[in-house]
C-alpha cells in the first residue's frame, strides 16, 4: 500500500448510493472477466461465486481496495469493482423497461433536475430513472414516483433501496414512492412541483393534470419510444397552449475502437432507446408566441387526424 492520504467514505447523509475504501460485507460487486462480461453479486462471508472458469471466494474480495484482478480457481482473471449507477441500472432485477444511462444523463441535464428540486415521474417502472433524479435532487429535493401497477412498485422499492444502501425499513428520505395513476392521482394530490417526467404509453393524457401542477417556468420532460406517441404527444401540448413550443430530440451513442492505426467508430450500437420532449409551462392566462413558419407541406392535410393546433390551414383534399 503506498503512503498516499485515504479519503473517508462518502457521509451517509448525502445518500449518494456510493462507498468508498474497503469492499464491506452486503456490498454489490461487480467481476469483468477478459471477454468484457460482467457479473454482479453480494459480498457474503463464506459464500463463493462460481464462473466458467472455476470459483472465487467473497472473503478474498472483502475488505480490500476495489480496482484490483482475482484470478479464479480455474485460471481466469477478474475485475473488481463497485458497480456505477450506470451500471447498476442495466443489470438490476426489470418489472418494466428502463430508461438507459444516456436517456437519464440528457433528462436530468436537459429537464435541470437541480438539487432541492421537487419533481414528479410517472410511471416509475423499475426505478432506474429514479435513481438518476434522486442523485440529482439529493436529500433535500423530493421525488414523488407515481406507479400505477404494484408489482412495478414493488420492483422500484427493491432496486431504489439496494442502490442507496438504505437501512432495512427505510428510503431515500427525498423519495415519496405511490400507487395510483398520474392523471388522477396528481390533481387530487394538489401538490405543486417544479419538474414532471413522463415515462409511460400515453402521457398525452397527463397533460391537463400536469399543467396545473408545474410551476410557471417549470419543466416537463416526456421520454415516448415511437414516432406515433411522439406526434401525438406534441400535438396535444401544442393544442393545450400552456406550454412553449415543445423540443423534440433524440440521442445516439456510439462507441469507438482505439488501437494503433485501426481508429474507427465501433460495430455495434444500441440504435434506438426513446424520444425526448421538453416544454416549459407558461404563467397562468399566458400563451406562447406562436411560431411564424407556415406548417411543411403536408404536415396537417387531410391524412393527418390527430390534434390540430388552432388556426392550423387545412389543405383541400387533392383528385
Ligand atoms: C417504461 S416503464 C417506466 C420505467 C422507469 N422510468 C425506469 O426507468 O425504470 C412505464 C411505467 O409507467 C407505468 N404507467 C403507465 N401509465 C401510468 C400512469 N398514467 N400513471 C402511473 N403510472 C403509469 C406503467 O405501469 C409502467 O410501470
């Protein structure tokens, strides 16, 4: 061991998911074996992971620095480290589908989820968001996760509290996690918040309930996996008028190959996640200017049959 300073651990106030210094017993690791997979288990004293290559024993990785290779008892060698949130959320038990890293970096840059923020999401799924907007609220902010199914909840409450290591009994004291649906639950709730993240089928029926409840300035942030519910979506925001003009995107990640000559972008990608929205609710009895262009050619013809925009030129039907 050199002589450089040790760093405590992160204070268990910040609730932050993250452990420094020694691996301690109950503590998730995550093993990288030389082909790139990972495997994630819990430090248990006597216990033994096996592989294809043989055994390990947690006592051998318990109580050491992470960042270090174990070979196994057949030869292979292993990673050791504590996983990320990255990472965590693409490998914990799934109720429903989760929003991937990238997604939840551009929801919290994009949607300012700041710290002290009150937000709200529906649904909450799996609880991978949740992690992300937890970490950027922190202990002060609020995060009310409305789900509509239990057993999805229950799925969140499980993976929430193993990420946040909280003490049997407890959660993230910023987390308000409840059962029922958005578009009713929200309204009677009466509750104003500065953030609302929509992650389900049909938010566009979430609107009315969310106008009310953002703040004037406030943020909503829609993450809608076909083109279809992103035309919807858009259209009935615009159709509501509460809001700015709503800014769709989407982003690709790519990973490159670096070695020698041979620089180049890599194979393979995750070529489709979700499409984002952002829009910000406007002070009440305010409306938008509205955007000077004329519609593409087309775009709202007699094909078109979702929400119309007022005063939107209807195209005669064509012989
Ligand atoms: C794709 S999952 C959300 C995944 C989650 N964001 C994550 O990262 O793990 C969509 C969830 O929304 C829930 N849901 C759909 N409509 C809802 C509504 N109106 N109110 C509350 N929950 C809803 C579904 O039951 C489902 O669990």
């Amino acid at each position: 061991m050199s002589d450089q300073q040790q760093l405590p651990d992160v204070p268990t106030e910040a609730w932050a998911g993250v452990h420094r210094g020694p691996l301690r017993v109950g503590e998730w690791v995550r093993l990288t074996d030389q082909k790139g997979r990972r495997h994630n288990f819990e430090l248990t004293p006597g216990k033994r992971f096996f592989s294809n290559r043989g055994h390990i024993e947690h006592d051998e990785l318990i109580g050491r620095e992470e960042g270090f290779t174990v070979v196994s008892s057949a030869g292979g060698e292993y990673l050791v480290f504590r996983p990320l949130l990255s990472e965590f959320v693409v490998s914990m038990p799934r109720g429903a589908a989760v929003v991937y890293p990238k997604d939840a970096a551009q929801i919290v840059a994009m949607g300012d989820i700041f710290p002290g923020a009150r937000v709200v999401e529906a649904g909450v799924g799996s609880g991978a968001l949740t992690c992300s907007l937890l970490r950027a609220v922190g202990p002060f902010g609020k995060v009310i996760s409305w789900e509509r199914r239990e057993e999805f909840a229950d799925v969140a409450r499980r993976n929430v509290n193993q990420f946040f290591h909280a003490p049997e009994g407890e959660t993230h004291p910023a987390w308000d996690l409840r059962l029922g649906d958005l578009q009713e639950a929200l309204p009677a709730s009466g509750e104003r918040v500065d953030r609302i993240i929509l992650d389900m089928l049909a938010p566009w029926e979430c609107i009315d309930a969310v106008a009310d409840a953002l703040v004037p300035g406030g943020i909503v942030v829609a993450y809608v996996a076909t083109t279809t519910q992103l035309s919807r979506y858009v259209e009935t925001l615009r159709v509501h008028g509460g809001f700015t003009e709503p800014q769709p995107w989407e982003s690709l990640v790519r990973d490159w190959h670096v070695e020698g000559l041979a620089v180049r972008p890599g194979h393979k990608m995750i070529g489709h996640t979700a499409f984002l929205v952002t829009a910000r609710r406007m002070a009440p009895g305010e409306t938008a200017p509205r955007k000077k262009r004329r519609p593409a050619p087309g775009a709202y013809g007699p094909d078109y049959l979702g929400p119309r925009p007022d005063g939107v030129y209807v195209e005669p039907v064509e012989d």
